[in-house]
C-alpha cells in the first residue's frame, strides 16, 4: 500500500552540519515584539539550513504582508541591531539577533516536547500551541519544563534542541530529496508545519529513527520504502524538509 503525504537528484548522500555552538540565548524575549521574533525565528532557520539568510521578499510571503510593510520590518530590526541588510540584498542575522533567535527556537521546541511529552498532545497539534505559547513563556518556567523534562536534547519531529548557552547536538544527515533511487538512510528530522502529512506520516511509521529507500522519485513527488514494506509518497516540498543520515 502506498500513502500519500520531493524532488529528487542523484548522488551520494551529502551532509549537512548544524551549528554546535553559537552566541547564548537571549532571556529578553519580551523586550521585543512578536512580529520581531517571528523575522528572526525565520532567518535563523534559514541560516541553520545552511542558506545565507533570507530575501525581504521571503520575509513578506512569510508574515503575510505587503513589501512596504515588510521593508518597515526589515529596517526597524536593522536599527536594533538584529540582523544586517544592504538594499537589494538579503537579510542576515547579527550576533545579537542570533542570541534572540536562538531563544525563540530553544523556546518552542522544549514547549513542544512539553505538550508531548508530559500533556499528551499529537505530534501534529504540537507545533501551533508552541508557536502561541512562545512568545509569552517566562524564562524561569521554561527552565523549570527543561528541567522536568530530563533536559531534552530534540524535539518530537528530531529538531535539536538549543541549550541555554545556544550549543545544540550536532545533526548529521542530508534532505531526503538530494538521494538517488536506491539509497536510502536513518530519518534525523521531519517537517512540523504540516499537521495532515505528521499524521499520515505517524500512522505509516515515518518518524524519527525510521530506516526509508527511494523508491522513485519525480519532479513532484518521490516514493519510499520503510523496513516493514510500507510504502509513503512525498510531495517534493515536504520532502526536502525531511532529513535523512546514512
């Protein structure tokens, strides 16, 4: 059988290295507004990916905006010193936006491992609480969930978890998309903004720690195979997102 939830090019499998080490979380998340941490969450993100920031445009389809309202955006971050922007360029987090930004992430992952782990939500669900919940949780409760949780190391969707001083696990591993048919590997990390393809995906077996090979793959789609014979068939974006080490 073959459920349904990326674009595929040949070769070895690559590695793609996230940051160990890097400027310690900022505690200051109320000194700053959600559209502010929301713009730097998503050029962090990007820089983890390993792409060298983000276009203000990308910034704008993001937030839902117009592009004069995201240029206000851009260059108020740029007179708080969180990220660099050259007109016409793209924008890059500076050490300070990095330390907000890393906050941020370190905030909504351990809330999402709370909401899983301890209250029982669905993978699927985890994401939207934990992206209201964010920007409103005080640093002392969040140590103290740390803390109760056995200081976690991923996510539920096997994001790394940044510690307060912002170094986080290495993660080894590749976008499933860049495999050929025939190879295969461990799956690291899924995609967590797509709740019906975590639910799909979690009733196929399709999670963390799961073993796949390409089966086939396309300009739109590719398919894989899971240990037990289990077939699931990716959409190409879905599927760039899901990381994968040999």
């Amino acid at each position: 059988m073959v459920r349904g939830t990326g674009r595929s090019r040949g070769g070895a499998l690559p590695t793609m290295e996230a940051r160990t080490k890097g400027d310690a979380v900022s505690e200051a998340s109320s000194e700053y507004s959600t559209v502010v941490e929301d713009i730097l969450k998503l050029v962090w993100s990007a820089e983890e990916a390993g792409r060298d920031g983000v276009k203000p445009k990308d910034i704008g389809e993001h937030m839902g905006v117009v592009p004069s309202t995201t240029t206000e955006n851009v260059q108020r971050l740029v007179r708080q010193g969180l990220v660099t922007h050259e007109r016409y360029g793209r924008v890059r987090l500076t050490g300070q936006g990095r330390a907000v930004a890393l906050g941020m992430v370190r905030r909504h992952r351990l809330l999402e491992t709370y909401l899983h782990e301890a209250l029982g939500f669905s993978w699927d669900e985890v994401h939207e609480e934990a992206e209201i919940l964010e920007h409103a949780v005080s640093e002392r409760l969040l140590n103290r969930l740390d803390k109760v949780l056995g200081y976690p190391t991923r996510d539920p969707h096997g994001d790394p978890i940044p510690r307060a001083d912002g170094s986080s696990d290495e993660v080894l591993g590749a976008p499933l998309d860049t495999l050929a048919v025939g190879d295969g590997g461990v799956v690291d990390r899924l995609p967590d903004r797509d709740p019906q393809a975590l639910r799909a995906w979690e009733e196929a077996g399709l999670v963390p720690g799961a073993r796949v090979v390409i089966l086939a793959s396309g300009p739109s789609s590719m398919t894989v195979a899971l240990d037990d014979g289990e077939m699931v068939q990716l959409d190409a974006a879905l599927a760039s997102g899901i990381i994968v080490r040999a």
